[in-house]
C-alpha cells in the first residue's frame, strides 16, 4: 500500500518555482527604488516575544486576540511566530541603541503568520515587505515615503493601482471626532452588523472599514476625520498633498481608511486594486508615533507601511518572469558540440540558456514550449559552417538568420533579462 501523502498546514503554502520567480521580481523591484531613497535591509527574528505584540497592536485586535500562533517553548518562555514587523522593528530599534543616530531607513521582506480564515489573497502565512522610518516627523517625509511605495509598484508596471489616502488626527483632535463618529453610529445601531455594533463601543472607527457592504452603505453621511483635524495635522495633511502634487504621484483621499491600532495618527494610506476582490489592498501603511514610547523608548516620530507580496505576484503575469531567455535546439549529431558552445557563450553574456539535448526537432520543440524560452536559437549544420543561428522570437513568431557575433547584441536588445 502506498504511503499516505502529508499536506502542508491549511492556509501555508509551499513557494514553487513559477510563484517564487514573480516574488523575486517584487524583491528586486523594491530593493531598487528603496535603495534610492538610502533605505537598508534588516533581518529581524521571525520568534518574538508574545507580549511585544500585545503591548503594541493591544489585545482587543483581531490579530492578538485570536490569529497570533503562540505557545510556550521548553523553557516556559511565551513566544509567538509574528504576525506583523513594525513592532519587532520598534524593539530592534529600541535594542540597537539607535535612537541617537538619526534617521533609520529600514525594510524587510519576510514571512508573518495570522491564523485567518484561509481565502484568495489570504493566508495564514504570508510574506511582507515592509518598510519602518523612525525619526522622521514632517509631511515631506510622509510624501516621499508615500512616493517611494508608489514608485515600487510603478516599477513592477502593475495597471489599475490607486493611491489612498488618510489622515487619522492626533490625540488632540480624534476624541471629538469619535464623538461626532459614535453619534452618527448609535442613530444606525440597528442597521449594523454584529461585529460593527460591537466595534461601535470598543473601536467605533474600524466600523468604517467593514467590508460588508450593508454597512458601508450606511456611512455614506458618516462625518470625516479629515474634516475634523486640529490645526497641527490639518498642515500636516496639507503639506503631504502639497509633496504628492510636487512628486507627481496621484492619490485619492479615502475617509475610510482607519487602521485599526491606536498609535496610529495623522497619515494612513493604501494601494488598492480592483483586480483580487475583497483582498484588494496590497500595500497599506501610516504613521505611527505613539509606538515608540508604547515600547519603552524616548518619543520618536515614525512611519512605515508593507506589502503582501502573495497578493502582488498574482497581479504580475507568470510570462513577467520567464526563466529562460534563449532555448538551443541543435539539427544534427555534427552540431551539438557546438551548439553546446554557442549555449556556455550565451550564459557567459548572462542570459539564461537550455539547451534542448538534440534528437529530433518534433522532441526538442516540445522542450522549447515546455520551457517557456522567449528566444529559440536554432543550429543546423548549414548554420555552423557559415558561423551564423537562426534566432526564432516566441512571442512575435519572427524568425531571421543572423552571424553569431551579432547574436547578443540582438537579444540583449529585446530579452526580457534586461528589464528585470
Ligand atoms: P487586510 O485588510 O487585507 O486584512 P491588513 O490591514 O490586515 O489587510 P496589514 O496588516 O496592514 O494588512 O498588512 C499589510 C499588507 O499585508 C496587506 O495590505 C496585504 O497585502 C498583506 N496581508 C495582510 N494579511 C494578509 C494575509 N492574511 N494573507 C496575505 N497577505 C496579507
Ligand atoms: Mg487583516
């Protein structure tokens, strides 16, 4: 009897080939443009303390709540696997000793864990490439972050992403917002959902982001935070627009963006598609200057957003990524040797080769298709006698004959080798 198969936990999966090849794109794209703005890589534990999370997101949260894998280990320690990196980024942070060294530029790319319920768009372990800029406090900072995460996805050439944003106020301002919000809420009790109608006593404002539409279109009067803003977030939201104008990014002020955590104030932002249903946020962040000293450490102004790079490698197509630049299909035993030549040449100018194995053409063909080669580089004998390929483009169908010394010069014109 055959070995039973094991499965991988529901709502983890494993990162074949094909996906993993699109999240190298999203890695490459962000540490391209996040290098430009002088941000560096961290790599931060991926076991943290369970009570660093219910110190920062707070335990009334969904994720501490309920979604946080955590145990005891060996040692009776309370650790859990982390669902989010700006928390374990504040306590590196705080740890390093680097609040008296200016301005940190930090990103990661990494696995966080939240027990959800499993869907597209949804895991319960996901990677996120997050980016945290602690000691930068003015609305110039808050454009240019914002213009660095938009620069990243513009760099993935994504179509049909939008730009929100948000402004949370401050502790001056949001009380009395939260009572012209509860107000409006409590005259509409009975038309809410369940979880709204309990949100309306813990965290009126996440009720803004309910995802049923029963209740979004209930907030259609709702009043606005951003009609609410003290003086001091008023200027400041004002000048993150006056900074998205100057860059050129484009935007949409969104009044139901909310995160949900209470160190969260002034800028909140997302970059939402159409594209992936209601799991149609693939980037979201804001500013967080409470959390610095929720952790123990002096007051330190702070913003950063992430990424979920499952949700945007299923916005880039497979084809975006193509493994294999050029397949060599030899015609005949006279030529492999130097079909295996012409393919050690082309790997030497960096581009990525198979080479078919000879046989039959019908055979190595098939390989070519399998393979999904943008390029077919085809060698007869007539061919090596005249030192020269026939150069087949996959997606075109076009087929020429050139020298072999003119062979890279061609496809490193067109290869997609170049643009990634
Ligand atoms: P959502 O509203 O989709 O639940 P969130 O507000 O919980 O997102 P954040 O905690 O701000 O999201 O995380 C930032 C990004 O990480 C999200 O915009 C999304 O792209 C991604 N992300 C969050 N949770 C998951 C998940 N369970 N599976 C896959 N990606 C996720
Ligand atoms: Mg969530």
């Amino acid at each position: 009897m055959a070995a039973k198969k094991l499965q991988s936990i529901r709502g983890i999966h494993d990162g074949l080939p094909a996906e993993v090849r699109l999240w190298q794109k999203v890695e490459s794209a962000a540490r391209k443009v996040f290098s430009t703005y002088a941000f560096s890589e961290v790599r931060l534990p991926i076991l943290e303390p369970t009570e660093l999370f219910v110190r920062s997101i707070g335990e009334a949260t969904d994720i501490v709540s309920k979604e946080m894998y955590a145990f005891t280990d060996q040692g009776n320690d309370n650790i859990c696997l982390r669902p989010e990196g700006t928390a374990g980024s504040v306590r590196a942070y705080l740890q390093g000793g680097l609040t008296r060294s200016g301005t940190q530029r930090w990103f990661y790319i990494g696995p966080m864990f939240r027990r959800e319920r499993p869907q597209k768009g949804r895991l319960r372990q996901f990677q996120q490439i997050g980016v945290e800029m602690f000691g930068a406090n003015g609305p110039l900072e808050d454009a240019e972050v914002l213009a660095m995460a938009h620069n990243f996805l513009s760099e993935l050439g994504i179509s049909g992403l939008q730009l929100e944003v948000n402004s949370l106020g401050c502790s001056a301002c949001r009380p009395g917002y939260r009572e012209a919000l509860l107000t409006y809420l409590n005259e509409r009790s009975d038309k809410l959902c369940e979880t709204c109608v309990e949100r309306v006593d813990k965290n009126p404002m996440r009720v803004l982001d309910c995802k049923e539409t029963s209740c979004q279109a209930e907030l259609n009067d709702a009043p606005e935070m951003v009609n609410h803003l003290c003086e001091g977030c008023e200027t400041h939201f004002s000048g993150l627009k006056v900074g998205l104008h100057a860059l050129n990014v484009p935007y949409k002020i969104n009044a139901r963006i909310v995160r949900g955590l209470d160190y969260y104030n002034r800028t909140a932002f997302e970059i939402v598609t159409d594209q992936l249903g209601s799991q149609g946020t693939v980037l979201a962040g804001g500013r967080y200057d409470g959390l610095v000293t929720e952790l123990g450490g002096p007051a330190t102004s702070a913003i950063g957003f992430a990424a979920g790079l499952e949700r945007l490698g299923m916005l880039l197509n497979e084809t975006d990524a193509a493994l294999v630049d050029v397949a060599v299909v030899a015609l005949g035993e006279e030529v492999i040797s130097y079909s295996m030549q012409q393919a050690a040449q082309l790997r030497g100018e960096g581009f990525s080769v198979v080479h078919c194995g000879g046989g039959s053409a019908k055979r190595q063909f098939k390989v070519v298709d399998r393979e999904g080669a943008r390029f077919v580089v085809i060698i007869g004998e007539e061919e090596m006698q005249q030192a020269r390929v026939t150069l087949k483009d996959m997606a075109t169908g076009d087929q020429q004959q050139l020298s072999v010394d003119k062979l890279t010069a061609v496809l490193g014109k067109s290869s997609k080798a170049e643009t990634i």
